[in-house]
C-alpha cells in the first residue's frame, strides 16, 4: 500500500515497517561561518552555509547543526580551525 503526501512517497508494508521515500537534491555550498564549542576548540558546533554568486557575494543557504553535521565540519575544517580566518574579498 502507498499514498502520496507533501513529504514524499510513504510505502506500508504488510510487515509493519513503513519506508518514507523523498526526493533529493545536490548542491555545492560553501560553509561561510562556524562556530565552535567552547569545552572542544577543534569541534565544529554548527555551520552557516552559502551559494557564491558571480559577482564573489554570497547568498545565505541556511545553517546546519548535529551531531552529523559536527563531525563533517570539523573533519573539513580540522586544519583551520585555530587559525584566524579574514573575510572574503574578491
């Protein structure tokens, strides 16, 4: 049994699982702010992400936080992160 809601394709099995299918979508973001925790200097604690128009400015996306997002981030950022960082300029 399926039904189609605003959230995706819901599928009921017989069983009694239930799988939500939703569509996706890829993106190339830059992460344009973070903040860290203060107990853990080299962990990311959430992250402000950006779409860079032609012109160098960038367009917020939205932020992101969890404990996914932490280790991501500071696996991206690990090298920088007690380094200070400049504004971008063009």
């Amino acid at each position: 049994m399926t039904r189609k809601v605003a959230e995706g394709l819901i599928i009921l099995l017989d069983s009694g699982l239930i799988y939500t299918l939703k569509p996706s979508a890829s993106i190339d973001a830059a992460i344009i702010v973070y903040t860290v925790k203060s107990d853990q200097a080299d962990m990311a604690r959430s992250i402000l992400l950006g779409l860079m128009h032609e012109d160098g400015q960038f367009q917020v996306l939205g932020r992101c936080g969890g404990p996914s997002i932490r280790v991501l981030a500071s696996t991206l950022l690990i090298d920088d992160l007690n380094q200070p960082r400049q504004a971008y300029t063009k």
